[in-house]
C-alpha cells in the first residue's frame, strides 16, 4: 500500500523552487552572486550581497531571460580568473498552457558554451537535489517513487539516488524523444 508524505516544495507555477533558492542560498554564502531568476525566487536571496558579482546563478527566470541579462552574465563569468556557474537545473523545456518553452537548461548551456565553464546544477536531476528531497522527508530511497514526464532529470534523476522513477505521457513528453535516444 502506497504511503503518501505531503511535501512542500514551496510557492510558484513549479514546486520546488523554494527548496532550489535554499540549497544554492546555502552554497553562495561567501559569494556576491548574479541571480538571473524570477523574483519570487530572487528574494530568497535578498541577505545575499550582490555588489561585484563573483558568480552567476540561473534558474526559472521565464521572460527574464533575455539577450541583456544572458549577457551580463556572460561578461561577468569571463572576467572571472576562476568563473562559477549555478543552475537550478538542466532542464531543456517544460510545457506551459500555451505550449512548450525554453527550461533554465539551454540557457545554461549558452554559458557553460561561451565561458567554457561547467555549471553546478542544484536542482535535477543532481543528486544533491533529490537526496535533500529524501533528508527533508525522513525517507530512503527505496520508499519513494519519482513520477515524471522528463526522462532524463526526472526520472533518470531520481534512479541515480536509488529511486525508482516512472515516466508519464502527459506534459512534455515526447515519442521523438524516446525514438532520438532509443530508448
């Protein structure tokens, strides 16, 4: 029989956007980030200096991605002798009612490309993400199901922790995706 545990994962259109500011809040301690992020987000770090950015932050920004703030992110990480780049996560696309859109993934591939930086992504499929998750929950792993329509930080994600993931054909998903990666 199926035990349900309610978890929030905070406020906004995408849970766990709360959960995604607390544990990059708790890794930028030290550092002047550059937060590139919805403001819901963005005043989880509102203790946070932001004066001469050492650091570059990303997350579900939406329409505040644009060319400027991707770009001042850009000459902020290549004046940097060593540049840090966080990301909430990797996603390439989520659906919204009117359709697919760009995920904070693709953005931070734009950087990690032009930079030649690797990101340190918080949220999934990182490990770090789910096993908060688990901590938070007072759960192992083997007690838990990750249910999700992404393949790849979903559920790929959550077995990389040990959870057992099941993909669902709703929301984004995508036969083409599964034909392009024979899976």
């Amino acid at each position: 029989m199926a035990r349900q545990v309610p978890f929030d994962g905070g406020e906004g259109k995408r849970g766990g956007n709360k959960r995604l500011g607390w544990l990059t809040h708790a890794y930028v301690i030290g550092h002047a980030p550059c937060c590139n992020f919805s403001d819901g987000l963005l005043s989880e770090f509102d203790s946070v200096d932001k004066t001469n950015p050492n650091c570059v932050v990303i997350g579900d920004a939406a329409e505040k991605f644009s060319y400027q703030n991707l770009n001042k992110a850009f000459r902020i990480l290549e004046n940097l002798e060593n540049p840090l780049l966080l990301s909430l996560g990797q996603g390439k696309y989520y659906k919204e009612t009117d359709g697919l859109s760009l995920d904070v993934g693709a953005y931070m591939k734009a950087l990690e490309y032009a930079c030649d930086v690797k990101a340190e992504v918080f949220g999934k499929p990182s490990s770090l993400f789910f096993q908060s998750v688990l901590n938070d929950m007072g759960l192992q792993p083997h007690e838990v199901v990750m249910i999700g329509d992404d393949l790849v930080n979903d559920v790929g994600g959550a077995q990389q922790c040990g959870i057992k993931g099941v993909q669902v054909r709703t929301g984004k998903y995508r036969d083409a995706f599964e034909l392009a990666h024979n899976l």
